[in-house]
C-alpha cells in the first residue's frame, strides 16, 4: 500500500475532498460538520496530515504527517493500516450502499 493507492481508494469512496481540505488547511477553518468529518478521518486512518505544519490561529497548530509518532492519527502509516484492511474497504462500500438509496 503506498500513497498514490490510498488516494485511488479515498477518490473513490468519496475521501478525496476532505484529503484537500486538510491539505490546503481549509478544513480547520471551516468548522462545523467539515471540521468534525475531517478530525473523524483522521482519527479513523481514512485521511492524513498534509506534508506541512498548518497554523489556524496562534494558540492551535495542524501538525506535518512527519511530526506525529509513526502509527499516530494523521500519520500515512494509520491511512496504510486503514486502507489494507479489507473490514475497513467492506465499511466503506457498505456506506456507499446505504447512501445511494437514501437519497
């Protein structure tokens, strides 16, 4: 599992778009649900910290994927763990499922 395989996966489960608002920052200054989908991607290993440091004001700062520990939240290894794990990849279509006939 590298990188470029992640983002195939996150594009097509619909991860993508919180993959580049945690990138370019917008995520933390959004706030509300986009904040909160993009710290539970995090959390869950479906999305990870950009390549730099993201200051949102001058009392929180966004950590780079290199200053966490190696399999701590937002580190590329959790999204490697996350995205190899086949219950995860199941979940996710399941999601998917139950989205398209909700709507």
């Amino acid at each position: 599992m590298n990188e470029s395989k992640i983002q195939e996966l996150q594009k097509q489960f619909g991860y993508d778009l919180y993959q580049s608002l945690i990138n370019s920052g917008e995520a933390w200054k959004s706030g509300g649900t986009i904040t909160k989908r993009c710290k539970e991607a995090l959390l869950t290993g479906a999305c990870y910290l950009p390549y730099q440091e993201y200051k949102v004001n001058i009392f929180v700062l966004v950590p780079s994927r290199y200053q966490v520990g190696k399999n701590a939240i937002g580190s590329i290894n959790r999204s490697k763990k996350y995205w190899s794990d086949q219950w995860n990849i199941s979940q996710e279509i399941g999601k998917n499922i139950h989205q398209s006939i909700t709507i």
